[in-house]
C-alpha cells in the first residue's frame, strides 16, 4: 500500500510539499517508509537511543494509528526519525491511556534518498490488533525555521487530531492483503 498525506489547512507547511507512505507485510513484521521532501526543510530531531520516550509528538515523528474495524479502542505509535519511540493503547477516544506492551521494539532507520529524509521503521505484526484493523498513518513535521504542519491520510474538521476515528481511513486485513 502507498499513500500521500495530506497537510491539514490550518497548519500549512512552509517548505516541505510531500508526505508519503507506504506500508508492506513480510512474514511477521509490517515495514512502513515515510518519505518527507524536501530533506533540507526538515528539523531532525538529535539521535536518541532507540528507547520508548513519551512526547515525540512535539518534533518532528511519523504515527501509526490502529483499530480492529469498527472498534472504539486503538493503539498509537510514535516514531522519531532519531530513532526514540512510544506506543500506547487507548480504550477509547483519548481515553484510558497505557503504554503497549511489545514483544519487540520497533527498529527505526533514517537515510536521505533523492531529496527526501525517508524515515524506515519495522514493527512486529503482533503488535498490532488482531483481524481486520483500521490505520491512520500521520506525520509532525518540524521544519528548520519552525514551522509544524500537520499531516495525515484524512483530517477532522477542526485542529489537528490524529486520535480521531476519522483520520482511520486504510483498512488491512492481516493475512489476506492490504486494501
């Protein structure tokens, strides 16, 4: 699967014009590729350990945002092109939030490749909810002067909020392919 992310209009980016992602199953991991242009506008957060860290959402982080289908709770990852990362589960809308146990930590690699920073970062499947699951794929993106924009696959009406269910647009069915 591959998609553009769209910057949300209240918080329009200075210089980067493209958010993709693409997002691949192999075996037991799910492999998703963040591709942000132009590399040079991007503020890079310092290296971190690659270490669960809370509030990497106030620099630049991509997000994954999972649901089994039609279901009110969901996990949320962070993931810092430094390499730190954060996961929780919520049982509902903003609510009831923990840390989600991993069996794996999430691996993050961090190159530039014809003007973009492409951001790599594996996630043991089971890391996921089980069965058919509804993702929101999404990105802070920090530019150098300080600009944030706020991208994701759909927006809410109103300020940014990649908790919303309606920001869940990508459906997966593990085990029978990607939609």
């Amino acid at each position: 699967m591959h998609c553009a992310l769209l910057c949300h209009p209240d918080t329009p980016a200075r210089r980067v014009d493209q958010v993709q992602v693409s997002l691949a199953l192999d075996g037991a991991m799910v492999t998703l590729v963040w591709r942000i242009a132009p590399a040079a506008s991007v503020a890079m957060p310092a290296p971190a350990p690659a270490v669960r860290t809370d509030g990497l959402w106030q620099r630049t982080c991509v997000e994954l945002f999972a649901a089994p289908a039609g279901a009110a709770g969901y996990v949320e990852f962070n993931l810092a092109p430094g390499g730190a990362w954060a996961a929780y589960r919520f049982d509902g809308y903003r609510a009831g939030m923990a840390a989600l146990d991993l069996r794996a930590d999430p691996v993050i690699a961090t190159a530039i490749a014809d003007d973009a920073l492409v951001l790599t970062a594996q996630l043991a499947l089971d890391a996921l909810p089980p069965g058919p699951i509804d993702l929101g794929l999404s990105a802070v993106i920090e530019e150098v002067d300080g600009t944030k924009s706020y991208w994701a696959v759909a927006h809410p009406a109103g300020a940014p909020d990649f908790h919303h269910p309606e920001t869940r647009q990508l459906s997966l069915a593990l085990g029978r392919g990607i939609s």
